[in-house]
C-alpha cells in the first residue's frame, strides 16, 4: 500500500514542476490537462503524507515501549491506543483512492435535461431540475456554458443542454442520468390534485479528439501526373501526391502546385484534417448513442429518483435511498445523494474483488 502512494507521490512532485515550465504554461491546453491532473494526485498525496506521519509516529511509539521507564512505557501505551484506530480510518480512505476509478470521471461532461410525460408540468419540473443543477456547480465551482435551449410554453424547459467543466466533473454527476419523476400539485391544477410528470437527463462525458499523429508504416503515397489545365511542366512530371491512411482507408491529395515537395505537405494537411473530422464524427455518433441508452423512454414509470413535494421526500430507486429534504435538495443540495451513490459503487467494486491493494 504504501509502495503505491509512494509512486503517486513521486508523480505528484514530477507534475507539480511541470507546472512550472514556461512551455507548459504558455499552451493552456496542455496546461489545464496538466493542472487536473494535479488536483487529482494533490488529494492523493495529502492522505500519503498524513499516513506516513502516522506509520512514522506508530514506530516511535513502539520505541518507547521498549524502554525501562514505566512513564514512558506508559505514554508510548496512550499513544498506540490513539495512533492505531486513526491508522486502520486512513488504510480504509485509501482502499478507496486506490481502487480503480472509472477512465471517464475526470472528463468534462454535455448535460442534457428534456420534459419528459406529464406536459407543461414536466417542462417546469425539467426547469426545476436545472436550477437544482445549478446550484450545485456552484458549490462545486464547475463552469457551465448553455449550448441549446428550448423554452416550454408555460415556464421550465422542453429541452436545455449544458456544457459543464471543471474538476471530475463526470465523476460527480454520471449517476444523474436517467428518467427523475415527480408528484405534486401542478400550478396549473385548479382542483388541488398531485400529478406525476417525468424529465430525463443525459450526463455524457466529452472525449478529447486526439491530435492527429500519423505513422509512416500506416501511410502509402503515389505520386503521379496533374490532368487538366497547367502546361506543358504540370503534365510532364508526376507531381501529384496521393496519401492513403492504411488503417482508415482515409484518402487525400493535392495537384495545387507544380512542386512535388509542396503537394506532399497539402495532400498531408488534407489528410489530417479529414481524420480529425472523422474522428469528431465518431465521438459524436458515439455520444448519440450514449444518451439515447442513459435517459430511457421518459415514462413516468421508467424512473431512478422520485421527488414527492406533499411528503418532502426525494427517493433514488437504485440504492433504496430516502430523504425527507426535498426543500434542501432542490436547492442545489444533492451531495447526500451523489455521496451515497459513490459509496455504493465502491461497496460493488470491493465485492467484485476490483481493489487496487
């Protein structure tokens, strides 16, 4: 255990002093990938400090008790019977740290809300979602920036998509995707009655496009002759460049100019900017699919959390979860909920035997 934070550790310090290099901080790109990276480890870092101490502080005691003093004896007992309950709490936080966290909950997300069944009671339910949304990234100091948004005709959404940054961000709000039920009395209801009504959310993470490295070995290039138009030169010599990218079939090429050395770097130009797009294209497509598997039908039987405003209740479906605070939740307040849900997806992991340690 300690071998392993010993090696966070040593990364910790190697990222820290790349934040001080002056190439890393003037491209922000590589720079805030990197300083995520340090907030990550720095929580990690700061537990393997604060055991070392103990583990430190334990060795010292049991010292002392090999001391013909029987004060010091004493004051080495009084010592373990503090220093060793605090150690088995420290090896329990690190048994979590160290387990093997999901690739994808330090991404930034696309966050998307839409009514569900129930009408215009639904598309306020939905405005009231994102509102409670809202106010938690404030406490959790996200950006959020408003991609799309589609009023309902009476208040609240029929659909706002939200773009969220900052820190383990995916991390944070994965378990809010999926159908969210809701029982109260509508505004527009004249005669008092509760009503169910539904909207869904979509957490997806956002994949960074790779930037485009292209290997020598996965590249054929033809050269050939220019057709057409350009005298006597452009149909005498094979300065045409034709690139094919063997892994994607991908293919470009450039007559543009009568120099061959010119149309290499145009056909290459070409090349990577067809494979970024294809790329993009393939995030995208797989982001679709993403949403349409995490939100479900939108019924208001298909559901993982139901917020019953007459009880004050707030209920997550998928760890049998009960909270009679619905007043606090829907202000922004989900930390008991996100919190259990963490240590439930952990409690799956430690029975499926996926520890680190």
């Amino acid at each position: 255990m300690l071998d392993k934070l010993e090696a966070i550790h040593h990364k910790f310090l190697e990222t820290q002093e790349k934040l001080s290099d002056p190439e890393i901080v003037s491209d922000i790109k590589r720079f805030t990938k990197l300083n995520k990276e340090y907030k990550k480890l720095d929580k990690v870092n700061t537990v393997y400090l604060e055991y070392k101490n103990l583990i430190s502080n334990k060795a010292n005691a049991e010292e002392m008790l090999k001391d013909d003093d029987a004060e010091m004896k004493e004051m080495a007992k009084m010592e373990l019977d503090e220093i060793n309950p605090a150690i088995e709490t420290i090896e329990e936080q690190i048994k979590v740290i160290l387990m093997p966290k999901d690739p994808d909950d330090d991404k930034d997300v696309i966050m998307e809300i839409r009514s569900g069944a129930g009408g215009d009671e639904a598309s306020i339910f939905a405005g009231d979602l994102y509102r409670m949304y809202t106010k938690y990234f404030e406490t959790k100091n996200f950006k959020v920036d408003i991609l799309d948004i589609n009023e309902g005709s009476v208040g609240g959404y029929n659909k706002i998509v939200l773009e969220v940054t900052g820190t383990d961000v995916y991390g944070e709000l994965k378990f809010e995707s999926g159908a969210h039920r809701v029982q109260r009395v509508p505004k527009t209801e004249s005669q008092g009655r509760v009503h169910t009504s539904a909207a869904t959310v979509a957490v997806i993470p956002m994949y960074d496009v790779e930037e485009i490295t292209i290997r020598k070995d996965e590249l054929r290039c033809d050269l050939f002759r220019a057709s057409g138009a350009g005298g006597q030169h452009v149909n005498k010599t094979e300065s045409g460049v034709r690139f094919t990218h063997l892994p994607t079939g991908i293919v470009a090429e450039s007559t543009d100019s009568r120099s061959q050395h010119k149309n290499r770097d145009i056909a290459m130009t070409r090349l990577q900017i067809k494979i970024k797009a294809a790329q993009e294209e393939a995030v995208y497509k797989e982001q679709k699919a993403q949403r349409k598997s995490l939100v479900g039908t939108g019924d208001r039987s298909d559901k993982i959390r139901t917020y019953n405003y007459p009880q004050n209740r707030v209920t997550d479906h998928r760890i049998n979860l009960t909270l009679y605070s619905l007043d606090k939740i829907i202000e922004g307040d989900i930390s008991n909920i996100v919190d259990a849900l963490k240590v439930a997806e952990n409690a799956t992991k430690m029975q499926e035997g996926e520890t680190a340690v």
